[in-house]
C-alpha cells in the first residue's frame, strides 16, 4: 500500500523502489508485481512522450504532447506542468 500511496502523491521513483523492495522480501507478490511493471511502463510512455514534446516542430504540439503526460498517462511527471503552463502564456499573449 505505501508504494501505491508514493504513486498517487506523483513520487515515481520512490514507488518502484517501494515496490522493489516488497518483491525482495515476498517476490511470489503478483499483485506488486503487476502494479511494479505497470508503473514502469507509464513511466517509460511519459519519457518518450515528453522527448517528443521537446522535439516538437510546433508549441502546439508540444502542448498537445505535454497535455497528454499531464492528464492521461503520468500526471505529475518532471516539469510537465510548469512546461504547460509557459506554453499556454504564450499562447495566450499571442506570441508565437
């Protein structure tokens, strides 16, 4: 429960080693498992979106991008929201 509870309060890392250390000491734990190997595969999904992000040819794909970590895949991921939250200012003041 304290590594699902890491994961809700955004803290990634911190929940896969909480996981980590629970499968070290009952590794026939499927259910830690399941929830260890799906976390690291939203993380590996935000990591690659977030590249992405950086690579766009526009802000508003990079918003596009960004948005998609933020409210879909791991919200609360790196700087993803202070990223957003710049691009919709300059959105919003009209600079391009």
């Amino acid at each position: 429960e304290a590594a699902r509870a890491l994961a809700r309060d955004h803290k990634y890392d911190e929940a896969i080693a909480k996981y980590d250390e629970l499968l070290a000491r009952a590794p026939d734990y499927e259910e830690a498992s399941v929830d260890r190997d799906t976390l690291l595969e939203f993380l590996d999904l935000a990591r690659e979106t977030y590249e992405a992000a950086l690579r766009a040819a526009s802000d508003e794909e990079a918003e596009h991008l960004f948005s998609q970590i933020d409210e879909i895949i791991l919200p609360g991921y790196r700087d993803v929201a202070e990223r957003l939250a710049s691009l919709r200012a300059k959105k919003g003041s009209g600079k391009r």
